[in-house]
C-alpha cells in the first residue's frame, strides 16, 4: 500500500504544473482597465453536463443504429442541433461586452476593498455573466448579473489586502453557462489599476500629544461646539456637521459653517513622537490610529515624516492625505 506522501506527489506536480501554466498564461496578457470581449479572447469547453450530454447523444446513436429507429435518429440529431445551438449562444453571450474597472478606493489593510466592474453591451440582453476574481474554481466567489440591451451592469466583487501599500488588483475571471449549461465561455482579464492601503490604526487609540504653541502667536480661546463666526460655500472635505443643512434645503445651495479655531496651537503627529513603540508598522499604526482621533475630535492637525510633512488641516480630504502618506510610507531616514 502506497504511503500518503507518495499517493500526495502527483497530485502537487500537477498543481505546480497548473499554476506555472496560469502564471504563464496571465504574463502574457496586457493590463488594462478596459476589457473587450472578442473572438480572440474569449474561449469555451463543455462543461460536465455538456459532457454528459454528448455521451447521451452517443448511446442514442449507436441505438438507434443497432435497432434501426428513425424516430430515434430525428430524435438524436435533432437534440444534437440543439446542443450545436447552445454552443453559439454561450459564446455569444460573452461576445462584444466591454468591461470597465472603476478605481477603488482606498480602505484599511485587513478589511475588504469593493471593486465594481462595469459590464456594457452593444447590442442586446446578456444573461447570466459572472465576474470573480481569477482562483481555483472551488475558491471563486462570483458576482452574477443580467446586462439590458444597449444598457449597463455593475458587478461588485472584494478582496482584502493583507498589509499598507499598494496592491495591483487580482485578475478577474468572466464567464457564462447561459443558456442551458452545456458550456462553459470564459476570459481572462489583468486590471492595470491598484489599491491604497492604509495602516491598521492602533485599538484602542494612544492619548493624542500635546498642541504647540504657533510661532509668533498669543494664545487664542477655542470658540464652544456649535459657534461660528459665519458661512462659507461648502469646499469638498468640509465635514457633514460643518453643512448648514436648512439652508441647503430651502435653498439647494450647500453652505458650511466657518468656525473659529484656535490661533495659538497647533497638533503635529509626528514621527518622532512614536519612538520606543517598536517597528515600523507599528509606528504607523499608532499615528493612523492619531489621525483618525484628531478626525473626530475635529482638531486642526498636522503630519510629519522622515522626508514628508504635511501642513495642519482637518476633514475628508486631509484624513485621506495623510493616511495616503502613512501607506507610501518606505521608512527612508527612520530613526
């Protein structure tokens, strides 16, 4: 009797061997954010019912022939017509679809990131169109979806980066069954775009550092919650609670409150501050956990790096500057 490990080698070369093949295949292709489906990349095989099918349609010959039954012989052709039918519709069902990778947005490493593929059809009704990103069969988590004629879909799909940075997003793999699910027609699709991600923020966040004085400047009293000097026309970053929002529903015009801030002080994050927390992921994680408690506390607040500083701030965008600069971050002159 065979040992485990010895019965276990073929089946790990063949593996290997199927994955240096994939790897070959997809090396080969270009990457873009734009994927047409056309006669030169989209293939088709039987599927396991289309197999079955096939042998069906074998026995009923070979019948028919042994017993001499012209009905059986109709009977034969004519589901092997249909079969032959079913063929050209599947394939045609992927045909001359084009796929659009909208650019995700970035998100914290460990959590998922949404990706949405847009699916535009020429022509008529697409039934059937899965999008998964491009795995073993059994591993696939796909995205179903109809396509109108002369309309669009979206098909949604998430992957989770493990770690800060830059990620190209996976292939992607299309296909379709429809209509009766005796092939199978596929592509093979290498998006050109990638996600951002963040650095963990650090739970329960550290106590935030202390404010310093402005060069040059007395200090100045922080006006209560809720008091504002006026408004301004709403600037993209404002944050929600900063909007007038009964003057935007009796007007339509998106105004955001203009709130004194302190003139004295200053919060910086700085690098620096995170000495003796240990590596560098972990120094990161703790100033991503700063940012986003400055964030919600609504303070003016600044970022420095070894080779990066980013001025004093607040509200979506500058949230998103600095978590930008923490997930680029190559721990150049880190000390």
């Amino acid at each position: 009797m065979a040992a485990p490990a010895e019965r276990l080698a073929p089946d790990a070369a063949r593996r290997g061997w199927r994955a240096r093949a994939r790897r070959w295949w997809l090396a080969r292709l270009p990457r873009t954010d734009r994927w047409t489906l056309t006669q030169r990349n989209v293939y088709i095989l039987p599927t396991r019912a289309g197999a079955l099918f096939a042998f069906t349609l074998l026995l009923m010959l070979v019948a028919s022939i042994n017993y001499q039954l012209n009905l059986g012989y109709v009977l034969t052709f004519l589901l092997a017509g249909a079969g032959l039918v079913s063929m050209h519709l599947t394939h045609g069902t992927l045909r001359g679809l084009t796929l659009q990778l909208r650019t995700p947005a970035p998100g914290f490493a460990g959590e998922p990131v949404t990706v949405e593929v847009l699916i535009s059809s020429p022509s008529r009704e697409r039934h059937g169109i899965g999008v998964a990103f491009d795995a073993p069969p059994a591993q696939r988590q796909t995205a179903w979806v109809d396509v109108p004629a002369q309309g669009q879909a979206v098909a949604r799909l998430a992957f989770v980066p493990r770690r800060r940075g830059t990620h190209a997003v996976p292939a992607l793999h299309v296909e379709t069954r429809f209509p009766f699910g005796l092939f199978r027609a596929w592509s093979l699709w290498r998006p050109q775009a990638e996600v951002l991600a963040w650095p963990v923020p650090e739970q329960p966040p550290a106590p935030l550092p202390a404010a310093e004085p402005r060069a040059g400047e007395r200090p100045g009293v922080r006006a209560a919650r809720g008091e504002f000097d006026g408004v301004r026309a709403y600037q993209r970053g404002d944050a929600l609670r900063q909007v007038v929002w009964k003057k935007a529903a009796r007007t339509g015009e998106l105004v955001s409150r203009e709130t004194r801030r302190p003139a004295a002080h200053e919060l910086w994050l700085e690098w620096a501050a995170t000495a003796g927390r240990g590596d560098v992921e972990a120094r990161l994680s703790r100033l991503a956990g700063w940012v986003m408690a400055a964030e919600r506390a609504d303070v003016h607040h600044g970022l420095r790096l070894p080779g990066v500083e980013i001025a004093p701030g607040h509200g979506d965008a500058h949230r998103r500057r600095a978590l930008d600069a923490l997930a680029l971050f190559t721990g150049g002159g880190a000390a």
